[in-house]
C-alpha cells in the first residue's frame, strides 16, 4: 500500500486572504467544518470520491495530510509538500507519537435506524468519565480533575487501540481535551451535538508492525473527517 504524507499551506496571496474568515475561521466548531472542505479540494477527485485521507490542523493556516493520493493542485493551497511514507519498522520498534483523537465506544441502543439497521450510540470516554463530576467545584479544581480523568481515559483507550493494531504504549501524555459543536447543527446550543478531542503524545512499542501501519493509514478513534484520528511518528 503507497501512501504520502504531505504539508499543505494556505496560500498568501490577496485572493485567498480575502477568504480567511471563511477558510480559517477562529471559531473551533466552524474551523472544522471549514478545514474538513478545504482539504477536500486537494483530494476531491471524481464526484463520488470517497474520503481516502487523514488530516490534522497545525495552525497558521497549515495542515499535514495522510493520504492513499498524492493530493492534488488546489486554487487555495501553495504547492504541497509531499513525500512517499514508507517506515521500515520491525518488532520492538519504540515510536514517539503524536495523535489528536476522539476516543470512543460504541453502545447498542435497542432501536432501528428508518433504513433498518440497528442504532448504535457513540459514547465520548472522557464526557462520559467527567459527567460524574461535581458541578459546584471550583474552576481550576474541576479543570485538574477534568484532565486527570482524560489521563486516565487515554491510557486505556489507546492500550485498547494498540491491542488490536499491532502496539503496545509506553507513555501516553493527555495534553488537552476539548469540546468541539459537531459541524453542520442548526438549532438551540443546548443540547447539540459535541464531539470530544484528546490531544496525545507519547511512546509505543511496536508488536506487529504489518497491523500497525494497516491501521495508522486508516487512522485511530472517531471523527476522521474533522481533522482527528492522523497519529504522526518518529523514531523514540
């Protein structure tokens, strides 16, 4: 399997300038929805093209991609920055990682979908450890148990996640969790719809490199379109 792993800039000129607000918004809800369309102007293909990247925001107008293509000229983009991504890697390989997740699991619900199909429940694991909290903390007391829940969250879940692709962690640092309005809802901001975001570093060790680069190019947890899930590598 080829795959590229590329840097796309916003392109400086007066033109796309012009479009900032739109492209790069400073609101984090909207900024995903915008990115999630910017990027598919590098990757759009045919019409009925399917999503075959991963993509993570850098800031600033940068954006680095995984990809099955190398992705394409766009009008809003300078020329990408593009490499083959081809990791020799072995057993007992240590990588230092960063990855950017929405760390969930599934839940049935019992119901049927209108087109018949069972109705499953995503369940965010850090909302779901949080909820519990007392609302009548203080800020920074409810902030630090917020964050240690997240900790404590993301080891378990990734140990999940690397069980069944091939690596096992070492060190795993939650280093932020926010929430993020899911793109696209219209109506009151209670009760929207929200998708958490764990941002991660650490270490693993590699156990079945095969499995782990089968899953690193379809990418790790949920919400993939809106810029989660690119886990990046080196060498620890």
């Amino acid at each position: 399997m080829s795959l590229y792993l590329s840097r796309l800039r916003l392109r400086r000129d007066p033109a796309v300038a012009a479009l900032s607000a739109l492209l790069d918004p400073a609101e984090q809800g909207r900024a995903r929805d915008a990115h999630h369309r910017l990027i598919w102007s590098a990757f759009a293909g045919e019409a009925d093209q399917r999503r075959d990247y991963l993509w993570r925001a850098e800031g600033q107008g940068a954006f680095l991609t995984l990809s099955a293509r190398a992705p394409l000229p766009s009008p809003f983009f300078e020329p990408p920055e593009v490499k083959p991504f081809a990791p020799d890697l072995a057993p007992g390989d240590r990588l230092a990682f960063v990855l950017r997740a929405n760390a969930t699991r599934t839940r049935k619900s019992g119901r049927l979908t209108p087109s018949g199909k069972e109705h499953k429940q995503h369940i965010d694991l850090v909302m779901d450890a949080i909820h519990p909290l007392p609302l009548g903390r203080e800020s920074g007391e409810r902030a630090a148990a917020r964050m240690g829940a997240a900790q404590e969250v993301a080891q378990g879940w990734l140990a999940g996640q690397g069980a069944r692709a091939g690596f096992a962690p070492l060190e795993v640092t939650a280093g932020d969790y926010s929430v993020s309005a899911l793109p696209g809802h219209v109506g009151k901001r209670r009760g929207q719809p929200q998708f958490g975001i764990l941002d991660l570093t650490g270490v693993i060790v590699l156990t079945d490199p095969a499995a782990f680069l089968a899953q690193l190019a379809q990418g790790f947890g949920r919400a993939r379109a809106f810029g989660c899930g690119l886990m990046l590598i080196r060498r620890a």
